[in-house]
C-alpha cells in the first residue's frame, strides 16, 4: 500500500467506523500515548528494563502501527500530503546531510 493509499484507507475507516477525526489536540495526546506504548515495550525488549505482567502479550508491530494510524488521521485532518511531505523531507535532509554523516567517525565501523 501507498503512502497515499494508506491516508485515503484510513480516511474511510474514520467516516465509516470513526464517525469522524477527533480533534487535533486530542488526536496530539493520542499520538503521545502511542508514542509512549512503542517506548515502554522498546525498553524492556531492547532495553535494561524488565517485562510487566502487563507486558507479557505485546505484539512490537502493533505499536508503531498505532503511531503511523494516529499520524495519518493527523495529516488527514489538516491536508498534508503525506507522500509530497515525506519527499520534500528527504529532499532537504539529503542536501543538509549528505556528507554530514558519511564524514562522521563516530559512524564508521
């Protein structure tokens, strides 16, 4: 699925399912929540934190899926074109960066 597909697809789950977006601030609060979920269970897989019993059924996929949905509704709701933007993204971190990190000994192995 597209970048596109993928806001056009979540677009009619909303009007469908949804009812409609929930407001930005609201979905900015929703998206931190997820944001936290991914982390929690990013710490204690990758991390020195240990699992909670609450912990025992994460499924890793499900979180940042959670993240890029709310994401979506986001740029759905004010009329980013997630396709164009993430271009235009890359476009200017390549012209920033290119030799940024190619240069950077931290990096090399």
């Amino acid at each position: 699925m597209t970048i596109k597909e993928a806001q056009e697809k979540i677009d009619r789950w909303i009007n469908k399912y949804g009812v409609r977006y929930f407001g930005e601030l609201t979905n900015m609060a929703i998206l931190t929540e997820e944001v936290g979920e991914l982390a929690r269970i990013i710490s204690r897989k990758y991390g020195e934190q240990s699992f909670k019993e609450s912990d025992k059924d994460y499924n890793l996929a499900d979180e940042p899926a959670d993240v890029l949905f709310v994401l979506i509704c986001m740029a759905n709701q004010t009329g980013v074109d997630l396709t164009d933007a993430l271009e235009k993204n890359l476009e200017k971190k390549t012209n920033r960066d290119k030799k940024r990190h190619l240069s950077n000994k931290k990096l090399k192995k």
